[in-house]
C-alpha cells in the first residue's frame, strides 16, 4: 500500500477510479475546486471554506476562535524552529517551533494543543472570509456574527426526549413555550410542566442536534394559557 500526499488537482485525476473510501476524498475535491472557480481562492483556501461548510451543515454550528499553532493544513505554513537564548545554563536549549496565530471555526470537545482542527492561518483568514461567509448564507447552522457578517438567523439546541410523553426535539424549545404562569419548561409534545431540564424530565438525545429558527424561539409556539389561577385566600382583616 502507499502513502501519499496529493495535491488537489492530483486528487481530481482518481475520480471514479478509486475505492469508496479514496472517492469520498475525491469529493471533497470537487467540491473545494467549485468553491475556489466561484471565488477565485488557491487549492488550500478553498478546501478550508469547503471543509468549514461542511462542518456547518453536519454539527449545526461553527465557532470563530483563535488560536496558537505551529502548522496550517491548508496553506503549508509551519512555525519556524529557533533556538532559545543560551542564558545561564551550561548546555544549549533544545529548538522550539514558534507558534503562529490560526482561526478555528470547528468546535471541538477535546482541545489539541497547537493543532486547529478546521483551522487556517489567520494572516489569511481576510482572504477567504468573503467567499466564506457567501457560502454559509442560507446553511441551516449558528455560525458567528464575525464569520457570517450578521446575527445567525438559527440558533444550535441540544436533542432531548420527554420522559412524559416522549416528544423528542430541540431542548430549546422546551424553554420558550411557556406560559405567563409558568417559569418552568414546558413539554412542547403534551404541555407538561417541569422544573428542571435533568435527567428525572428529559433525556439527552447523545450524538445529535436540532437546529431551530431564531424567530421561532422569539414567538410563543402556543398561545399563551388562559388558564385564571386560583386567587389566595385573603388573610383576614384585622379587626
Ligand atoms: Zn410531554
């Protein structure tokens, strides 16, 4: 077997001509290739909006985060090895990679020091911003005002499942319908009224995500109740 690193155009070549596995590579090479011919972006700028879109439409969501590394995947940039100020001690200090600064849009659970997942140099990060966030219009995921030039009309929820009556959706949801006499969460499946979003009312739905639209959390889904609560016994008058 061989290990090779290809570049985007050597990729292009092995399209349908490969395992399924080499042609979901390949994919992600046409698709890069359509980005770049539509926004005049290099090979490695253009995987990185290709990479980024994906990730926005699979996870719901992107982050805007910088961060120290010593490689960029897509422009090859590497951190320069130096060697540190001899100062007192006896022997030379070992080398160390200098960091430079790369802008991460994936959220990750487990950080990797000095390693961005879907990560480009920040230097050129303007560059590819425009074509960035033109893509991302319309995708249904909260992607950060600084990448999409706006406040994201759909906001990333958590999945749960009522333990009442096993309605299963958005986690957000359950806090928006409620009533005016009620501070709760309320079921959206039966209306059931919960103090607590634990584990005793909902059940966390593990390995997947809605993604709800901004302006249905700002209305109420149902019309608020109409319900008149009981008023409280009035307290005697003091005679
Ligand atoms: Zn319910």
């Amino acid at each position: 077997m061989f290990i090779a690193t290809l570049t985007l155009a050597e990729m292009l070549l092995l399209d349908g001509r490969c395992s399924d596995k080499v042609q979901e590579q390949v994919d992600r090479a046409k698709e890069a290739r359509a980005i770049g011919e539509r926004h005049g972006l290099e090979d490695g700028l253009a995987l990185f909006v290709r990479d980024a879109l994906a990730e926005a439409r699979s996870a719901g969501r992107l982050v805007f985060q910088r961060k120290p590394v010593t490689r960029c995947a897509y422009t090859g940039r590497t951190g320069e090895w130096i060697r540190p100020a001899q100062g007192r001690a006896r022997f030379p200090k070992d080398p160390v990679q200098q960091l430079f600064s790369a802008i991460e849009v994936k959220r990750a659970f487990v950080v990797v020091q000095h390693h961005a997942s879907i990560g480009i140099d920040a230097d050129v990060f303007p560059r590819v911003l425009p074509a960035l966030s033109a893509e991302l219009q319309g995708v249904q995921a909260e992607i950060p005002e600084a990448i999409l030039g706006a406040p994201s009309p759909w906001r990333y929820s958590d999945r749960v499942k009522a333990r009442c009556c096993g309605w299963t959706g958005a986690a957000l949801l359950t806090e928006v319908r409620r009533d005016p006499h009620w501070f709760g969460l309320t079921c959206p499946g039966c209306g059931g009224k919960h103090r607590s979003m634990g584990p005793v009312n909902f059940d966390r739905v593990i390995g997947e995500h809605d993604v709800v639209a901004v302006s249905r959390l700002e209305a109420p889904a149902y019309p608020a109740s109409t319900e008149v609560r009981p008023a409280l016994p009035g307290l005697p008058l003091a005679g």
